[in-house]
DNA sequence: CTAAGTGCAAATGTTTTGCAGAATC
DNA sequence: GATTCTGCAAAACATTTGCACTTAG
C-alpha cells in the first residue's frame, strides 16, 4: 500500500545554501517543552509522546506522518508507538507551538519544527524541488506593520518564494548551446 | 482527547478590510482562456469544463471542490458536471494558470482565482477563520530583494499571516451583551 | 471516425473514532 | 482511584481510477 513512486526530491532541505538559519538557542529539551504544555492543559506525559517527541526533535528535517509511523510503529523493542498515537499526537505538538505544517505533499501534511530552531522563511525551487531556508527580519517587521494597519494580530506568518535557485537559474552556461530554458 | 473543537466559520472572505485587491483586468472571459490552454495540449472544450469555469469565475470567492460539487452535480437542467469530472477538471485550471491552491482548510483543498483578479497576500484569524485579503507592494519588492541576494530567480511568492483579526482580538469587550461575533 | 471526456461505482490513501484495557497523576 | 491514553479495527472522508458510453474536432 502506499503506492509512493514519487520522484519528488523529496523534502531536502538545503543547509549550505541557508544564511543565518542554524543557531541554536536550546533551553529546555523538547521533552520537557512538551511536558510543560501538557501540565497547563491537564495532560499527562506518557511514554509514547515522549518517545514521538524525542524521534522529530532527533534532528531538524521536515517529515509527514507516515515517515514517524514507519520508523515507530513497527519497533519490537519498548519504543513502539501505533499510528493512531501518533495522527493524536501530532496536533497537540502543534499546539504546544513545537511543530507546523509548512506544506502538503503527495496528499499528506509535512511539518516543521517550530521549537529550537530560528524562524525563518522558505524558497522552494521550482525545478530541483529544492528548499531553501533564508531569515530576514525585515520580513517580520514588513508584516508586522501590515497587519497592525488592519488591526490583525500576528502571531505567525509563512512566507514561501517560488522560483528557480541559483543553480536551475543558470543556463547551460558559458557556451553558445541553444539554453532549452524554460 | 485532542480537543479539536474548532468554529470555522468556513472560507469567508472579507473583502470589507481588503485594501486595493478589486481592481479587475479582464482581458478574455475565462472560458476563453480555458479554451486557448486546452487547445495548446490538444485539448477539447466541452460543455462541463465550460460550465464549471463559468460557475468558478462567476465571483471571486476562494472555494473547494465539494463546493463545486453542491452546487453543480446535483442539478437536473442541462448545467449538471459530476464529481469525478470535478476533480478532473480542477487541475486542469490550475495547470492553465487560472486557478491555485491557497489553502488546506477542514481536510480540502482551498483554491483562489489566478486570473482576472489582481495578485494579493492573506491574512488568516485563527479564531473566526476570516481570511483578509490585503495587497501591498512592499511585500513583492522585499521578496524580490531577498531572493537576489540568495541568487534565486522569483516566480511567485506566498505569504500568510496568521493571527487575530480586528473583531477576535478585541475583548469580550464594553458590553454585558453576549456578541454572537459575526 | 477516433481520441478525448464523462459518469458511475468501486478503490485508494490519509486521518479519525469508538471501545476496552492500560497507565499517569 | 479516576481520568486520560493507547492500540486496534472499523469508519469517515477526500480524491482517484477502471470501464463502457458520449462527444468534440
């Protein structure tokens, strides 16, 4: 099941090409964020959401559910979580401000960290399928002052550019080859 | 649990709080230009693809396909299009430039007039689920300037604001009515 | 004519949910 | 100890697809 012959390159986020994105200002573990959230809303930390936590927050790439049901929900050892756990989960990730959905591919909804790493913005290239990560803070202060002109209050924003990057941008160079762009 | 107990007042757009979004240049109707794309992908133009591009360009209203769907596969004159031809239809339109998604809202896809109607940005109340269109130049320009500097090429852009409209954030307020807000 | 398009019903794939037993506070 | 959680299997949904029949060009 799961047809899956993509050929999305799927997701890959291009560090190199990222400007001050990737300072980290780590004050309490996930974990305990996490903890935290669910004390003020009388919940309880349980093994799983400890366990899905500890798995997203491993490491900083975008993912969709079925990639955490892959790698959780068929562990024979303790740390197996069942899909439903984690479609229940994910929400309230969300909702403690640890994770967002920045976009939708192949019918399901990716996410992002939204905790431990630098808000930023994405480029995402329309040909290498590439996504680039820029923070600017002009981009805040730009809609920060839009918003209040309409007495909206902020508390996020998602700013994706759609375009070539500098590498698909370039044409086959240097010669007098025909450039079959676009 | 995961409360989930949302009000979506659903996909209204308040055009009131909208700025200088409205001016229109209509150049070809819309079936028209349908037609011209189909033609270039030998293509036919049949009558349900021409109902349904008159029925999406009739207003300027962000919809869904189960929209479409009310209010054009259940009716007995001539006009009926079916679900299926619906969705097959769609991303035809999006393909054509007319049409793109803007949105995911209640598990559909949210989709927008990409012709005809000037280009804007959005800003979305978390509470009532308002969407503000709003349109300023200083958005496209810094875009324009971030991009170069990371020596990408612009095609588009999309930039959400998420937050509290005028009428969400303001406290319960002055009155010992209840506002039945909206 | 003949390739492309439509409607229908059935299939797919993701996400949600009712329930009974398990675990946290 | 009571409430919240989890896993399971089944359900709910949006979207897609196979097929036989229509239709545009």
């Amino acid at each position: 099941m799961i047809a899956e012959a993509s050929t999305h390159a799927p997701l890959s986020v291009d560090k190199k090409a990222a400007d001050d994105v990737g300072t980290l200002s780590t004050k309490v573990s996930p974990v305990e964020k996490c903890r935290e959230f669910l004390l003020t809303k009388g919940l309880r930390m349980t093994r799983e959401r400890s366990i899905l936590t500890e798995e997203i927050f491993a490491d900083h790439e975008h993912f969709d559910a079925e990639q955490l049901i892959q790698r959780l929900a068929q562990r024979t050892d303790g740390k197996r979580v069942s899909r439903s756990t984690i479609y229940r989960i994910l929400p309230l990730l969300e909702e403690a401000g640890m994770l967002r959905k920045v976009a939708r591919q192949d019918g399901r909804d990716v996410y992002e960290h939204d905790y431990g790493y630098p808000r930023h913005d994405h480029m995402i290239c329309r040909k290498c399928n590439r996504l680039v990560e820029f923070k600017n803070t002009r981009v805040r202060e730009l809609v920060e002052e839009i918003a209040s002109e309409h007495g909206f209050r902020t508390e996020a924003h998602r700013l994706e550019v759609y375009g070539l990057c500098r590498t698909c941008s370039r044409p086959p160079e240097s010669r007098h080859k025909k450039l079959n762009l676009l």
